[in-house]
C-alpha cells in the first residue's frame, strides 16, 4: 500500500490501495474514497473485543476498506489539529497510544486494550485505566494533539512528563506517575498534583497540545447561557 500524508495543522492521510488491498478505521473516519472501494463495517473480535475498543476511545465497530479492482483511494482526515502519524509495525511488534489515536490502518494490523497495571497510575495518570495496544505487521496511521516531538530514551534514563502529553510510547518503556514535591509547587507551579514519568529504554512520542487543555483553554471565552435573555 502506498500512501501520503497532505496538510499542515490538520493534515489529511491519503492512501492508495491495488486491487485486493484492504485497510480498516474507527468510525467515521473516512473523509473520502474513489468509487472502487468497497466499505464493509462489523463488530470485529465480537461483542467483547468491541466493548474493549470503546473502553480504549475506539468505536464499537470498524469499518473496512478493500479495493475492488485497479488502483483506489481512501482519505483519512484530521479531527482535530494536530498530526497524523504513520507507523510500520512489524510482525509482534506494538505501540501503546493513548485513548482514540487509532485513526487506521492495514486489515493486517491487531487492536487491544491496554491496562495500567497500578491503581494509582490508573487514576492519576490522566487517562484512566485503559489505553490501546495496536500491533503488527502492518501499517498504522495514529491521531495526536498538536506537533508530536519523539524521544529516544536509554536504559534508566526517566522523563517527566506533564498529564495528557504523553501520545504514545513502546511496550519497553515504563509508564508511572509521581506526586509533584514541594508546597509551592503543588499549589502555585500550575502542573496539577502529579507528573507521568516514562523510564526506558525505548521511543516515547509526546503531544504539545492535549485536547483537554485546548478545551480548558476556550471555556472561559465561551458564552453562558444563564436565562437572563430569556423572555418571561
């Protein structure tokens, strides 16, 4: 399967499909596709492996893509600002992204969910329990927030991360949180209560901009509807 990714803030993945080729997606994903596609959907895995997807921000089903003959086309859009990244996963091989990266990929690839092992990683670290493993081979075309910067972490080497800019990171890398230390810190720095630390070795892929932040951003220059213009 060739493919490109076109855009700048809200970029757009187009991917290009032979006869036979298949390629699966979220819900609502697709933005368009040439006339030679054949969209499938269904409840891939079963009732069970569909509610574990939308634990893991995913859709209950998945919508399938195959080209019926000669050379196809299927885009895939950016919801949000941000970037798409596309990653080649070989046979085994897994990343664990956080709730809704999946945008998609070759039928090839498998989708999981993933649980945080500790209970306080669980409830502080900024997305509850679950986030999804998505392994190969295949490629995979993942959603994130804003620029997306990778590091590359040695054996022991720790970073601290903010809550919610943590995109992705591979199944090698040790996913924990810790309490902010300080007073002043805790209730004057504006990083909440915790941090995410990630130990390696391994490749973690931090977001600049969560859309939770985004959203708290805009709260206070949205308009309040608080019935004072409503007639009697």
């Amino acid at each position: 399967m060739k493919y490109e990714i076109k855009g700048g803030s809200m970029p757009v993945a187009l991917c290009y499909l032979n006869s036979g080729e298949r390629l699966v997606s979220e819900s609502g994903a697709m933005g368009w596709m040439t006339d030679n596609i054949q969209m499938e959907t269904n409840m891939t895995g079963g009732f069970f492996k569909g509610i574990g997807r939308m634990f893991s921000g995913e859709s209950l089903f998945l919508n399938y893509f195959t080209c019926s003959h000669g050379e196809g086309s299927v885009a895939f859009p950016c919801s949000v600002p941000g970037k798409i990244m596309a990653k080649t996963l070989f046979p085994g091989e897994s990343i664990i992204c956080q709730k809704g990266a999946f945008m998609a990929g070759e039928a090839s690839i498998k989708l999981d969910i993933h649980f945080k092992k500790k209970f306080s990683v669980g409830l502080f670290g900024g997305e509850g329990f679950i986030l999804e493993r998505i392994t190969g081979p295949g490629i995979v075309f993942l959603e994130f927030d804003g620029h997306v910067e990778e590091v590359n972490l040695g054996p022991n080497e720790v970073l601290k991360v903010d809550t919610g800019h943590v995109a992705a990171f591979e199944p090698s890398v040790a996913f924990d949180i810790e309490v902010v230390k300080g007073f002043k810190n805790i209730f004057f720095g504006g990083e909440g209560l915790f941090l995410t630390t990630l130990r390696g070795p391994g490749k973690v892929y931090l977001q600049t901009m969560p859309l939770q932040n985004l959203a708290a951003k805009l709260i206070p220059y949205l308009p309040i509807n608080n019935g004072s213009n409503m007639r009697d």
